[in-house]
C-alpha cells in the first residue's frame, strides 16, 4: 500500500468528509562554486507526505517524513480542524481528469546521474568561464529528481516524474576602473537542454563588456531588458498582479481592468505550463487539476487571472488550475496547503531581433541584469531595481560603450504602455528562490535613471 492510499485508507476510518495525501520522493544534487573551484557538494535524498482534510467545512492538515506515522498524522489533521472556522464557501477536492501528454519534462539520465558526473558538469561550466580579464567564479549546479504522487478521496490519483538541471555562474573582474560582473544561466528538464558552455560564456561576455563603464547621465532613457532583466521584473513585479487572491483584495495594479487595454498591442503574457523543457511546466498542478496554457495579457488585453482551488471557491468561480507547492531549488514539495502561482511566465515572442531593436534606439541602455527588484507600492504598480552590471550605452543606434550603475524607479501600468518592441531572443530565466520565466529582450521608452 502506498503512503497516500494508507492515508486515505485511515480518513475513511476515521469517516472524514475529504482527505488529499500528496507524497514527493526527491533527489537533490547541489554543487557550489567558490574563487573559481568547486567548494562544495551535497546529495540528498527525501521521502515527505502532506496530509490536508476538509471535515465540515473545517481545513485541518499535517506533514511527515516517517511513514509509519501516517494515521497519527491523519489524527492530528482531524484534530486540528476544531481549532479553526468553517470555510462555507468550500466545494471539493478535485475529481478525476484526463491530462495532456507532455514531452521533455523528464530524462532518466538525469535521474540516476551520480554526484561524480554532475562535478563534471559544474567542472565544464568553470572551464567555459575562464578568461584573462576574470578574476573570480563562483556559481552553483542543481540537479533534482523528483516522483510525485496525488491522491483524494473523491476517487483522483495521479503521479508525475520530473527532472530538473539549473546551473548559473557569476564572474567578478578588477581590472579596470571599477569592479565589475558578469552572470550566465541555463536551465532545463533534459541533459540535452542544458548548455554547459553558454553558462560560463554568457557570465564572461557581460562581464567583459561592462569593463571600465561610463557614467549615465541623469534623464529618460529608451532601455532594452535583456532576458535575464526582464526575467526578474516577471517574477518579482509582474506576476503578482494576476493572481486572483491579490486581485480579489484589490491590491492588484491591475484591479477593475479585466477586459481592459493595460499594454501596447504587440505585448502578450501567457503562463504557460506545456512549454517544453519549461522549469514550471506539467501536466496537472499540485491539486491534481488539469494544466492549461492561459494567456493573462492578449494582445495588450488584461485576459485572466490565475488561482487554486481554495481562493477560486472563495470568489465563487472554478480553479485555474494553478496550486502551487514549491520545491527548492526547483520542482515540487509536500507542502501540506498549496497556493496559487504560475507555473512559466512567458512573454510572447516577436519577430524583432536584438540588433534591430538597438539599431532604432536613439538614445537608450541596454540592460543585461537586474538587482533588488520589488514592488514599493503594490496597488499602484510603483516599483524599483537597480542595474549594476552588464549595461551598455545606445546613442543612435549603435553601443558605443558600457555604462555605470542606475536605479529605475518606475510604474508598472505605466511601463506595460510604453513597450515599444519585443525580441525573438527566447530564453528560459529562473532566479533564485524565484518564478521560472520563459522571454525574449523587451524595449521600454521613456523611462527615467538615475545614477548611483
């Protein structure tokens, strides 16, 4: 008997109205790359179960790593339920469905890679980043495996295996008039989708070019967001605004615009959860509901939210399907109460590419990474972030040079409306502890800096 037919098996001893058993068995490889070596590895592997009832109403829940202790658990979430209120609004845990055949998003290889091999690879990704010009490396490699499996007591059971590779590397330079850096990244599902050698050559190139930068001159800017830029503005700034929870409780920037114009025509975000080799894509979320592609901004057009099932029930309308338990450093975790979240932020591609879109910036950056971005005023939209590193500076058309540190402190409505073009250089950005993000380079007028 598995540890979630046993926990059903209790629950209906016990005659608890609706129980879910999610249990996730992982691997985790990690490797950590201090002063231009490996300084670290770490191999873990763990067996977990999240337990959730609803019993009148009541939402009670617990979790164990032991197996044996699975009806104590199921005893304790019971019991726990008479410390909370009825939730009226509830309706049920989800039935059975059938899912979409999803490609990419495991690899056996991977799977029983041993930690000599991934070395290896973390080894490949030092070798790509060396340079005269660098002075230090440091980075890390993450390899997970993962089986998951879901099941309630209204008759739903489905499991999933996933793989997971995401490796990064930041290069540190000294040698002119100021320290600057530089940072690669790659992640995927497959060893075949991760390039080992764009990592390292990636961190070198933007830290060679931000080499003895000159000073921005205060002012507005026309700033081109590379991949990796415009990556961490998803996660931190964007992505929030579509979930129904935020939206609901009107502290979204886009609260009352459903249906509304809130970008340029020629922007459109989706949350994509079949892209392939897509760090958040599945066939079911982490309720056990089906996975839909669903665009949130259509052609400039606030189109949807996204929810789960507590929070969907709450407003009266069904789940998108977007429960959420987050494993780090990626995959997921039997975390007993899930939440709402996208699975891959993808911003549509365009058929402009990079060089095109400098070529028509007269006077502009270009912006390869971002640090400290957040929200300062999350129901206006208000935010800011500051690029430090790998900015290069347009004046009609051409780079002529890289640029010193800027904050930006912006508006995110406002931003949405003042894209002027989006790339066709798709690349897949998760950053730490963040939201995977799937975006070519997007341009921005009109936007003010201010140097550091």
């Amino acid at each position: 008997m598995s540890a979630c037919e046993a926990t059903l098996s209790k629950a209906r001893n016990l005659k608890i109205k609706e129980c879910e058993a999610f249990f996730a068995e992982r691997k985790i490889i990690t490797i950590r790359i201090t002063d231009s070596e490996i300084a670290e590895i770490k191999q873990n592997q763990e067996k977990s179960l999240a337990i959730r009832i609803i019993h009148q109403k009541r939402i009670g829940s617990a979790k164990t790593t032991d197996m044996d202790l699975i009806p104590q658990m199921v005893e304790s979430a019971l019991k726990s339920t008479k410390f909370v209120k009825p939730k009226n609004y509830w309706k049920n845990l989800p039935f059975p469905s059938r899912f979409n055949t999803l490609e990419k998003l495991y690899d056996k290889k991977l799977a029983e890679i041993s930690g000599v091999q991934v070395s290896d690879i973390a080894q490949e990704m030092i070798n790509s980043s060396v340079h005269q010009k660098i002075s230090k490396i440091s980075g890390s490699l993450n390899v997970v495996s993962e089986k998951i499996e879901i099941a309630n007591t209204n008759g739903l059971n489905c499991s999933d295996k996933a793989t997971y590779i995401i490796g990064n590397i930041n290069t540190d330079s000294t040698q002119g008039n100021s320290p600057v850096s530089g940072v690669g990244s790659s992640c995927s599902r497959t060893m075949k989708g991760f390039s080992t050698s764009t990592v390292g050559k990636d961190a070198v190139e933007m830290c060679v070019n931000s080499l003895n930068p000159h000073g921005c001159e205060p002012g507005t800017y026309d700033i081109i967001f590379e991949p990796y830029a415009i990556g961490e503005m998803l996660a931190f700034v964007f992505s929030s605004n579509f979930n129904l929870k935020i939206y609901s409780e009107k502290r979204s920037c886009f609260y009352d615009k459903l249906g509304k114009m809130v970008s340029s025509e020629d922007f459109s975000i989706i949350d994509d959860p079949h892209y392939p080799e897509g760090i958040g894509s599945k066939p079911f979320d982490d309720e056990g509901m089906p996975t839909k592609q669903r665009a949130l901004i259509d052609s400039g057009i606030f189109t949807n939210t996204f929810s789960d099932s507590f929070h969907a029930f709450k407003e009266g309308i069904e789940s998108s399907g977007n429960a959420s338990r987050p494993g780090y450093p990626a995959g997921r975790s039997a975390q007993p109460i899930p939440f709402p979240s996208p699975h891959n932020l993808r911003i549509k591609a365009n058929d402009n590419s990079k060089d095109e879109i400098i070529k028509d910036t007269k006077k502009g950056l270009l912006v390869g990474r971002l640090w400290y971005t957040y929200a300062v005023n999350p129901e206006r939209g208000d935010f800011s972030c500051t690029a430090r590193s790998g900015i290069r500076i347009i004046e009609n058309g051409i780079i002529t040079k890289p640029g010193k540190s800027v904050r930006i402190v912006h508006n995110l409505p406002v931003l949405l409306q003042n894209i002027a073009a989006v790339g066709n250089d798709v690349k897949t950005v998760i950053h730490w502890h963040s939201l995977p993000t799937i975006t070519p380079s997007v341009k921005v007028v009109a936007i003010s800096v201010i140097p550091i």
